[in-house]
C-alpha cells in the first residue's frame, strides 16, 4: 500500500511492548495501527477480543476476506491521504476538492447521556462540532479539553457533541463528570459511525457551519490541528 504513495509515505513496524506511540495511546494489545498520531485500527477492527473484552463483529473481520481486506485498504489510503494533504502547500490546495471531501451534518436520531434527544432545533443555526472519541485515547482527551475551551469562548453559538467509541458505558459517564464540559455527550456506534463517513481514526473532529455544511475535518492530536481549527471557527462564527 505505501507503494502507492510514489515515496511520500514509508511503512515503520514497531516490535510488540516497545513503541512510544503505542504507550502514548494506552495500545497493550496487537495489532495496531497508526498513521502519524492517528490511530487507524486496534485489534477489536480485526475481531480480535481479548480476555474480558467480548466480542463482536470488527470492521475489517474477518480479515482473511477480500471484502474487509478492501475496507482496510481504502480506510487506510484515506488516512495516509488525509495526512499528506495536511502537509501539503496550502497554496496548492484545491479549496473546492477538499471541500466536496468533507460529509454535511448527518440526521440521526441521537439521544445524550442523560436520554435527552439531540434534535434539529438543537443545531439548528448554529457551528456543530463533531468529536469521536474514546475512554482508552489520550489524545482525544486532550482534544476534548480545547474543545471545552471553544466552547467557553463561543458559548451558545456553537454545540459540540461528544461522541464515544469503543467505550463503556460506565467509563464514559465518569469522564464526561469528571471534565464538567456543556457537551451533548453520546454513546456511539458503528450506524452512528458510517454516518459521518466512517470514522477512521480517533480523535476526528468534524466542524460543520450553521447551514450543516461540512467546513472541516480534523484527525489526530498535531499540535498544529487546534491553531489550525481555531482559525477555521473565527471564520464562521467571528471572534
């Protein structure tokens, strides 16, 4: 698959219990991939459950088939795209190819922690934020900690919902209490997912503009992601 890429991607293994990015992201198991910062699958992708853990269907099992085979290799080469693009000249940028890339606002019918729907006339008007998160990434706290702060900064002219994947329950609602964010926190699942697109790696923030437009997309924890989004906000919702 780097082949693909034509040198501007090169693929790194890292032995199992020795990787920095893998204790970065709390991984103890494998395996696990990851483009840069962006955790792209984890052994659960692959149907591969450990002690304790259940069970369930993975996104890419079984893995031995042609079918998830192609849904590994298309999530991956969208990732590792993504990721190029991201480094790319701005000025090279075509605004409006990046722009048909990115989904609208799915209608879901999502209801928060507290079994409270999240409606159309919740969002209606307004900058959405759209976080996927888990309990087991810390980055993704560290995104939803700004996120907190966007929210401050913007109060009621921005909603931000926080989705959690591959989380418990019991998990999620400790941490949503613990930060005390004014988030519309949700339990997500794999419709939820594939509604935006699927989601390929965590965290990935989607910021939709008041028609429900897709205007961003940002994936991982580069430090330059939240100056970056920053900006992108200021634009549509004024300082």
């Amino acid at each position: 698959m780097v082949a693909d890429f034509k040198g501007r991607a090169r693929f790194v293994a890292e032995n199992y219990g020795d990787s920095a990015l893998a204790r970065r992201f709390n991984v103890t198991r494998y395996p696990a991939i990851f483009v840069n910062d962006v955790l792209v699958a984890t052994p659960k992708d692959f149907g591969f459950y450990g002690k304790g853990e259940g069970g369930g269907e993975g996104r890419y099992a079984p893995i031995k088939s042609a079918d998830s085979q192609n849904r590994f290799r298309a999530d991956l080469s969208r990732v590792i795209a993504l990721a190029l693009a991201g480094r790319a000249d701005p000025g090279r940028r075509d605004p409006a190819e990046a722009q048909a890339t990115l989904p609208s606002l799915p209608k879901l019918a999502l209801a928060d922690l507290d079994g409270r729907p999240v409606s159309e006339a919740d969002l209606a008007g307004k900058v959405v934020i759209v976080d996927f998160w888990a309990t087991w990434c810390p980055p993704c706290r560290g995104a939803l900690t700004w996120l907190g702060e966007v929210k401050q900064r913007y109060g009621d002219r921005v909603v931000v919902v926080a989705i959690a994947t591959e989380s418990d329950e019991s998990a999620v609602r400790a941490l949503a209490s613990s930060l005390g964010l004014p988030f519309r926190w949700v339990l997500g699942d794999a419709k939820i997912a594939r509604a935006f697109g699927d989601i390929s790696g965590l965290p990935t923030v989607f910021v939709f503009d008041a028609s429900g437009a897709g205007a961003a997309a940002y994936y991982g924890s580069n430090p330059s992601i939240h100056a970056d989004a920053d900006r992108a906000l200021s634009g549509l919702i004024g300082r």
